[in-house]
C-alpha cells in the first residue's frame, strides 16, 4: 500500500491509497480514479501537459539525489528534455545510476510504487 498525496495550490490537499504490487498504474491514472483534476491531453507521454513534481514522504526511501520512483522512461526523456526540466548531464547519469535524476515526472508515464510520494501539481 502506497500513499500518494496530491497537493496543489489551487485545490485542497488529498491523499489516496495506491494498492500495493500492481505495479501499472500511472499517477495520472490514480488522479482520474480520485477525481483529482490534474490536466492532462495526451495520455501517453508526448505532450507534457500533465507535468508533476515528485517528492517522498519517506526520507529513508528516497534515492541519492532524494527523488522518488524508477527511472524515467524514453518518453519522459523526450518530453522533460524539451521542457527544460533535464538536462543532458542528468539524462546521461540516470542511465548510470538507474535512478530518476529529477522530481520532474509526467504523471502519464510514472508507474506507483510502493512508496509515499506527493505529487505536486499543477507544475508550470
Ligand atoms: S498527458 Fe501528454 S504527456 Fe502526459
């Protein structure tokens, strides 16, 4: 079981349960099944309109640059590259490290883990 927070300053704060193991579900998928208004277009990774920052709850859970998740996907690369939300160096690194080298996420593309995140939205 995961808890995911989801804070925005536009809206009051909600916290969600996330069902532990799935391992498929986006945040934007949980967001729409809570009725959290996160904009979104897409669907799928292209167009970095349903950009989120991503922090843990947990400090003891949190990677070495103390961001949550997996690594970012090719997409999430793509999209997060031409926001200038990435840079090169980090992208290069990520693939080092295995490890998400930024809070910057598209709620699309992040698959919940069992981890206590908040998700900060919306994120322009
Ligand atoms: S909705 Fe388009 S990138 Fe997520």
């Amino acid at each position: 079981m995961a808890n995911v927070t989801f804070s925005s300053p536009l809206h009051k704060d909600k916290t969600v349960y996330a069902v532990a193991g799935s391992h498929k579900k986006t945040i934007l998928e949980l967001a729409k099944e809570n009725h959290i208004p996160i904009d979104f277009s897409c669907g799928d990774g292209e167009c970095g309109t349903c950009l989120v920052k991503v922090s843990s709850i947990d400090p003891a859970s949190r990677n070495k640059y103390g961001h949550m998740g997996g690594p970012l996907n090719a997409r999430e690369v793509t999209v997060l590259k031409g926001l200038g939300k990435i840079s090169q160096a980090q992208i290069d690194q990520m693939y080092v490290d295995d490890l998400p080298p930024t809070e910057w996420r598209l709620a699309c593309q992040y698959i919940v883990r069992d981890e206590d995140i908040v998700v900060a939205y919306p994120s322009r």
